[in-house]
C-alpha cells in the first residue's frame, strides 16, 4: 500500500513539473531542464524514467502506457488479422496512423495533416469479430 501511495506522489509530482513548470532546484534531467519558464512543453513519459527508472518500467508494461500505440513501431499491438477480407473494413492496415485499445475494442485512426481521425470500423477484443460504429462524414477525406 506504501508503495502505491509513494508511486502516485512520485507521478503526480513528477506531472506537475512537466506540465506546469513547477520549480524543483536540484535533480533535473537535461530534457526537464530545457523547458522555457512559463512555456508548456510535453517532454514524454521517457523523460520520467531518466530518474524513476525502476517505477517507469513498471508503468511501461500496463496497459494504460500502451492504450494508444502506432502500428508501425509497436505492429505486435494490432489485434485482428487485416489480410482476411471483411466488408466491414473499408481499410488497409497501412492506413492505420494510430491503435486505440487492447481489452475490450481496439479503434484505429488515420493521420490526416496534423490531426488523427476514426476510422469505420472497431475489432471487438472479446467476440473477435469487427464492428461498425457512426463515423461523421467528412467530405476533406
């Protein structure tokens, strides 16, 4: 119970200096350090295992620090079988900029200039079958 507790002030701690510029005298890593006084900059989470090497391993293997993943890097995240046809699929695998999910759905997005948008269709994890969901046409894609 300790431990958790010590692990949630350590995260929250280290989140704030991260996103609010919180002031921490000593200790600082040569990313944290670059942060500009009153500019926000996301340094991601590796820069938080520089000093809490062995709670960023820990976290690194849940779920919750791989619920968003990119195909690419990580192509082990990707649950379904894309080479079997499915007309629900109006995608190819190679569309696929970004996976969202690995419990009980799994939604996937495509990169269109800088923003991610949904793609038609979701593998539901539990019945291992796809599924459509309402996507707002876009009339740019």
């Amino acid at each position: 119970m300790i431990k958790r507790i010590l692990f949630g002030v350590v995260f929250f701690a280290t989140a704030a200096v991260i996103t609010f510029n919180v002031h921490v005298p000593f200790g600082l890593t040569a990313a944290a350090a670059q942060i500009q006084p009153g500019g926000r900059t996301y340094v991601g989470s590796g820069t938080c295992g520089d000093c809490h090497v062995s709670i960023y391993q820990r976290w690194a293997k849940t779920r919750m620090a791989n619920v968003v993943t990119d195909p690419r890097v990580r192509p082990q995240s990707v649950l379904p079988d894309f080479s079997k046809a499915d007309p629900l699929v109006t995608f190819k695998l190679d569309d696929v900029a970004l996976v969202y999910g690995s419990k009980w759905k799994q939604r996937y997005f495509k990169k269109i200039g800088d923003d991610y948008f949904p793609l038609g269709a979701q593998w539901d994890v539990n019945h291992k079958i796809w599924r459509t969901y309402f996507v707002q046409p876009n009339t740019d894609w």
